[in-house]
C-alpha cells in the first residue's frame, strides 16, 4: 500500500511557480522535488483557478519584470565599465 504524503500550501505553490513560471516541465519539477508529475499538474491547474498563479495563456508579470530588469542592470554595469575607464584615463592624466 501505497504512503500518502501531505505537504504544505506554500510547497505546493512553489512547485506550481516551478512549471507556471520559471518554465519547468510537470516531470523535471516532480523529479527535483521528489513528487510525482500527476501531482505538480493537479497542484499548478488549481493554483491557476484560484487565481494564485496567471492562466496558462497570460502573460507573466514577474517573468516580463525580470527582463527588464536584467537590461536596465547589463545597461547600468555598461555605464560603471565606461565611468570607471574615465576615471582611470584622467587619474592617469593628471599625474
């Protein structure tokens, strides 16, 4: 007989962010969380009814947020690389 095994809210959710939103497949979130891949499926379809979790064909606000933040930090770093050539340039300069 098979042992049933009850798990948190907030673990279940997590698994569901797996697939909904880090792009995971029902198997691969199964297999690192030690689950099997009937009960990340269950788990994300209800989550997506609750409405905890974006339907399937909505868009994802954290994944399209991360996005620009990663441009806006490959920008910033781009300005700090080009702040600290000119100072080093003037330092250099001034001596």
């Amino acid at each position: 007989m098979a042992k049933y095994r009850k798990y948190s809210k907030e673990f279940r959710l997590q698994a569901a962010r797996l697939v909904a939103e880090r792009g995971y497949s029902y198997a691969e979130a199964a297999e690192r969380l030690g689950t099997t891949s009937w009960s990340v499926r269950s788990w994300v379809k209800k989550f997506r009814q609750t409405g905890e979790l974006p339907a399937e064909h909505e868009s994802k606000p954290e994944a399209d947020e991360m996005r620009e933040l990663r441009k806006e930090n490959a920008r910033l770093q781009l300005e700090n690389e080009i702040l600290k050539k000119a100072a080093a340039y003037f330092a250099k300069e001034s001596l």
